[in-house]
C-alpha cells in the first residue's frame, strides 16, 4: 500500500481525533505496531481493513479521499466581491451553493420557487461563479474553501449575519444551539493560551467537516455554523455608558465627555 492511502489514513484519524495508542487497543496490538505501518507506509490489504474497521471508516471513502485534502483557501475577485455586496441575497446563495448546498436543499431551507432560484443561478453564472447544467443544477467555478475578506465591501454583511446568529442562538439555548458568554480577568499570557486552543478547535471541526462531506451521502449532512470571538473585553463598545442624564455640562456640550467636578 502506498503513501497517499496512509495520508488520507491519518487524516480520518485526526479528524476522528485518534490517537495511535487508540487505534492500537482498538485493533489489539502494540501501540509501536500501528506506529511502524505508518512510519513504513505499507501492510496487507487485510490489514489496512481492519485499520479501517477500527476508525470506523469505509475503505472505500478513505481511496475516494486520497487526493482531496482541505487544501489552501480560496478567493473570489474583489470586483465580484463588490458585485455580491450590492445584492445580498445573491452572495447567500452563493455562500450556500460553496457550502455544498444543492439548489434543491436552498430552495426548501429558504422557501423559494424554482423560477427564484433559476434567476439566482443564472445571475450568478453571469457572474463566472457557477456554470448552469440541466434543470436547476449547478457547477461552481471556484475552488472551496473560499476565504473571504472581511474588511472588504461584504464587511457589513457578514457582521449582520453573525448578530443574527447570536441573537438566533440565544434564543434557541434548549435544544438547538448552544451560546456561552462571560467575562473574566486573566493574565495575557493565559488569554493567548486560550485563543491558541480555540484555534485548534476550529482546525479540528474543519477537519471533521471535510471527512464528513466526503465520506457521508449529501443528504446525511446538516449545515452547522460556529461563531466564535474571544479578546480584551471592549466596554466602551459593547456596554455604553454615556453621561448622566441629570449630568446638565455634557448636555450643554452636545454629549461630550466633558465631566462636572464633584463635591468635595
């Protein structure tokens, strides 16, 4: 067996978040032993089997996978970008169709006809995003991931989708989403361990993600979205205080920061 199946091998494991030492009491052997057909990249097709059967992974998806790793991100032109920004329901659609959405799925998540969605594809295929096939099918001309530029024209955009998830998932805490909010005093040191961690995290979601989507039929996924922002909490930003209202020198000077002194 060959380099590139072992490689795809160790991307289910991290994906799947196994280590050598539980794939090894999962197969029954030695945790060197497992260590060693890695380091030689070479064994029996029964033996690959039941590496396979350990993982809990078909063979089949881990050959089908061999040569689409996550890979580097993606752009789209900042001319196109500037285009989206002016329609904002046709850049979530296309947000949508990049997040393997089919046309089928967006128009029975967002309730749509099919001439709505028809219109949508096309304008996006004059756009060079999509090329249009039979019916309302659609094959995206730019590679996924897509990196978009948040400070670009979409900037306003993104930031009202994320405050709606939020509010959305405030208000669906029971059984549908999950929201944790707090504020703590730490040391620097001990923020940057924790961004450091959260940034693993999300590598590791992105890993589950792709192996999912290329070792689960399309109808089996469910599109989640996880929104996450840590750092120095912006007080003057998020809970703005102002002047008093019976404060009458900031008033006179047009809600300025200006203070009365106190009494002694």
């Amino acid at each position: 067996m060959n380099g590139p199946i072992f490689e795809a091998l160790k991307r289910t494991l991290k994906a799947k978040g196994l280590t050598y030492r539980a794939l090894a009491e999962r197969m029954g052997v030695s945790e060197p032993t497992v260590k060693r057909i890695f380091h030689e990249r070479n064994c029996k097709l029964d033996r690959l089997m039941e590496i396979c059967a350990a993982a809990n992974v078909e063979l089949e998806n881990v050959l089908g996978s061999m040569n689409r790793g996550p890979g580097p991100a993606n752009h789209v032109a900042p001319e196109i970008e500037r285009k989206l920004a002016a329609r904002p329901a046709l850049l979530f659609v296309f947000i949508m169709l990049s997040e393997k959405f089919t046309p089928e799925g967006i128009m029975r998540s967002q309730g749509l006809s099919e001439a709505s969605m028809f219109l949508y594809l096309r304008d996006l295929e004059e756009l060079g995003l999509v090329a249009l096939g039979r019916g309302l099918s659609a094959r995206l001309l730019v590679e996924t991931p897509i990196q978009w530029d948040f400070e670009g024209p979409l900037r306003p955009h993104f930031e009202t989708t994320n405050k709606n998830f939020v509010g959305w998932a405030i208000t669906h805490l029971e059984r549908e989403a999950t929201f944790v909010s707090f504020s703590r005093r730490m040391r620097p040191e001990t923020a940057e361990m924790v961004r450091r961690e959260a940034e693993d995290l999300a590598e590791r979601v992105r890993l589950l993600a792709h192996h999912d989507q290329h070792t689960t039929p399309e109808d089996q996924l469910i599109g989640y979205k996880w929104t996450f922002a840590f750092g120095a909490t912006p007080f003057p930003a998020i809970m703005p205080i102002g002047p008093h209202p019976r404060d009458a020198g900031a008033r006179t000077n047009g809600g300025s920061k200006a203070r009365r002194a106190l009494p002694a």
